[in-house]
C-alpha cells in the first residue's frame, strides 16, 4: 500500500484529484508513491496532518457555511460537525509520538527545584 492509498482510505468520501492529494502529501514530508509502512509512527502522523489540511481546506469552502433545504428537510449541522472532526484529528495528532520520540508513557515535569 502507498502513502496515497492510505490517504485514501482516511478520507473516504472526499473526491480530490491526485495530483491534488500528492500535493497535501507533499506538504507534510510524504511522497505519494512510497511504500506506507504502518509500524512508523511518524509516517502514520503525517498521513492524518495531512488528512487534517484537506478537511481545514473543505471547511474554508463559504458554500458549505450555509444552511441548505430540500423538501422539508435542513442540512446546516455540516460545517459544525466537520469543525468537530478537525478537533478530534488535531487533538489525536498532538496526542501521536513520533519515531524519534521514545515510545514511553506520559510523564512530564510538573515542578522543578
């Protein structure tokens, strides 16, 4: 499987050109066609960095701001609920280790004498 192909698989549903999608690879230090390697944590952040640009990209879209009717039906929870999904991508982000980092838990150093 190939970084674009895992991309793919993260953003279902979203219909972007690939050259499109290599560009946001290429935004985060990943090459589109290189051999995704699922035990890299630092490999496995940037896919989600940069599925994260391309859902901060879509909320930036103003059409998609409105409230929409059909029939008697209202779709106006889309922008809130894709601002939602931004937190929790960014928040998960943040929580990732990277490969440089040691793969321990969570202590930090609260006070320091």
């Amino acid at each position: 499987m190939t970084n674009l192909q895992r991309l793919l698989l993260e953003v279902q549903g979203i219909n972007l050109d690939q050259n499109e999608l290599a560009v946001y690879l290429a935004e985060n230090n990943l090459n589109p066609h290189d051999e995704y390697v699922p035990s890299s944590a630092t490999n496995k952040r940037n896919i989600y960095k940069t599925a994260l640009s391309i859902l901060e990209s879509i909320a930036n879209n103003p059409k998609l701001m409105k409230t929409y009717k059909l029939d008697d039906m209202t779709v106006s929870d889309f922008h809130e609920n894709l601002l939602n999904r931004i937190d929790q991508l960014e928040r998960k982000i943040r929580q990732m280790k990277t490969d440089e980092q040691e793969q321990t838990g969570n202590v930090f150093m609260l006070f320091n004498s």
